[in-house]
C-alpha cells in the first residue's frame, strides 16, 4: 500500500490520546472511525475533539471550514466489525494491558481487510509480543503519539521484530501526512525512547518530594526554568496521566528490574485517582483554573 491509497483510518480507543489521534487525521483529511466499546465513551471523545477543534478556530489556528471539514470526518462507532470493514489503517489508543490488547487484536485481526496495517500508540509494551496474536506481524508497527496530539509534533514508529520496512516506512508517511515529525525507533524496548527518559524523570521527581530533597514546587521550577523543558516534571505527569505514568513505569519495572520502582507518592496519587487535568486533581488543582509554576 502507498500513501496515496489511504483513506479510512480507525482510532481504537476514544480516551485522551484517542480522540486527539482521530482530530489529527481528520485535520489531515483523512476519513475517520472513532471506535471505543461504550455509546458514551465514544461520544464523549467526539465532543473533546469538538471543544479542541473550536479552541483551534477561535485563535484562527484552523479556518472555520477546515473545523467543520474535520468534525463531519468523524464517524463515532461502537461495533468492532464495523469500525474496521474498510479500514486502510488502524491506530489503536486502547488501555495499556497487555491481555487486553491481545485480546482485542486477535478480534481486530478477524474483521480487518487483509491489507489493513495495524499501528499501536501504546506507550511501552512490546510491540513484537502484540504482534505475534495476529497473522499480520509485518504490517503491524507502533505509532507512538504524545499528549496532547494535536499540539505535539513528535511522533515515534516503531519497529517491531517482525514489521516489515514498507509498514515503518508507510506510517512515518503517514505521520507526516498528519503535520507531524516522525523518528524510526528501530528497536522494540520498553518506554522506546521519549518514554525511557521522561517517566523515570517523573519517578525520580517524585521519589525527592516523597524522600523531602525538594518541594513539588522546587522541581518544577528547576525543570522548566532551568532544565528548559516546557513544562515541569509534575505539571507533566498531571497534563500525561499519573495513571498512565503508572502504568509505564509498572511495566518497565517488570521487565527492566529495580531501578524503575514506582515512587511511593505516585502510587498513592494513582490510588487516590488524583490522575491530572482529566480528573481536575494531580500534583496540582486544576478545578480553579490550573497552575503557575513559580520561578
Ligand atoms: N486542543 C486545543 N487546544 C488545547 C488542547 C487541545 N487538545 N489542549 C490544551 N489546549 C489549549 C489550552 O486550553 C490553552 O488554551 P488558552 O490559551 O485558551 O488558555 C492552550 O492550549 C495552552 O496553551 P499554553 O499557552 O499553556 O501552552 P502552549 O500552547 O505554549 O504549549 C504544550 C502547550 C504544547 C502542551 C506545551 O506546554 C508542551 O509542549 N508541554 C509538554 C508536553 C509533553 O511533553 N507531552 C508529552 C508527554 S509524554 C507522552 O505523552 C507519552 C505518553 O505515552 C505518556
């Protein structure tokens, strides 16, 4: 397949890095199914990429038509078969567990078009493994987004042991096509590579406020105004997902040993769901209007 015969692409999972996936490539032009397994969920992230599209408009970042143009591209749907029938390519944003995933790819596999190439934004686990549950190993690679996917440039295509070059080479066109700067990670590691750094960053910040080195405060003024990262490293974990640091971290945990033991605090602001800005409570409050980090 060339780039030039995709036209449908379907986002699997209608969470936070779904629905920014699905407004990329509706920005893009492409026609797009946003799937997730409940009504609710998938309307849900259809009215996230609604308010982002306008916050677009209104500061004339897009035009008007190029908004409507977008929204009208997206098509919620609930049913499996149905997301995929026509599907070119599949970008899967679903839970970060691994059991899940398979299962869902063995499904995916069955009612997919043979020449559908299957891409996962997960953040850290084995993209050889999640292959492997399909009869497509070669046309299947990650395709790694970052939060939020409209404003962030960066994407990582991943090479799994088994993907072919055509399928690495096709989705970095892919993201290119989306507006975005693509980098082949040609090795399928945990974390791959934005990931290895930046969570044990957020770890690390967390074990000195845990272990009172540093306030929350003290960190994030030092990583943003002198480390020059845009944002500090809790305000990161807050705007990411505790939870999803969590689960990266977990896993690479796992796989990796000791050195990437979760910090006792970011355990217990994933227990008390206290996720970030999609739960209004992180690091920071975000209820009264978000957070000045001071200098
Ligand atoms: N769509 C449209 N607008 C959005 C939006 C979205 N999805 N999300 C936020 N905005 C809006 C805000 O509402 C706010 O609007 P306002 O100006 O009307 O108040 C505005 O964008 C925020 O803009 P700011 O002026 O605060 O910030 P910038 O525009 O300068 O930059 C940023 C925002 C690009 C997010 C920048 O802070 C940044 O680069 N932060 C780092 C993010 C990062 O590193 N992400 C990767 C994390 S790792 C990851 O995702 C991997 C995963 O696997 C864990």
């Amino acid at each position: 397949m060339e780039l030039d015969d995709i036209q449908t692409i379907t986002v699997l999972g209608a969470g936070t890095m779904g629905h920014g996936i699905a407004e990329v490539a509706a920005l893009a032009g492409y026609d797009v199914r946003l799937r997730d397994i409940e009504e609710e969920i998938v309307q849900d992230g259809y009215d996230q990429i609604e308010w982002s599209l306008d916050k677009l408009a209104e500061k004339d970042i897009i035009g008007e038509d190029e908004r409507d143009a977008a929204i009208e591209s997206v098509e919620p749907v609930v049913d499996l078969e149905e997301a995929v029938d026509d599907a070119d390519v599949v970008i899967e944003a679903i839970i970060e567990q691994m059991d899940i995933k398979k299962d869902v790819y063995q499904e995916l596999d069955a009612a997919a078009p043979e020449r559908t190439i299957f891409a996962s934004n997960t953040s850290s686990l084995s993209i050889t493994e999640l292959s492997e549950v399909t009869d497509r190993p070669e046309q299947f690679c990650g395709m790694h987004f970052f939060n939020p996917p409209v404003q962030m440039d960066l994407v990582e295509v991943i090479n799994g042991a088994h993907t072919a070059e055509e399928t690495t080479d096709l989705v970095a066109d892919l993201a290119e096509s989306f507006g975005k700067t693509p980098v082949h990670v040609h090795k399928d590691e945990p974390g791959f590579v934005v990931n290895r750094i930046l969570v044990p960053l957020m770890n690390e910040a967390c074990w000195m406020v845990a272990e009172d080195f540093a306030t929350i405060a003290e960190v994030d003024s030092t990583t943003k105004y002198d480390i020059n990262l845009p944002m500090g490293a809790f305000e990161l974990g807050d705007q990411v997902g505790n939870d999803v640091i969590l689960h990266v971290l977990d896993y690479m945990h796992e796989v990796l040993g000791d050195a990437y033991e979760p910090s006792p605090l970011l355990q217990q602001k994933v227990d008390d769901e206290e996720y970030g800005k999609k739960t209004g409570k992180g690091f920071y409050d975000y209820e009264d209007g978000g957070v000045d980090v001071p200098m």
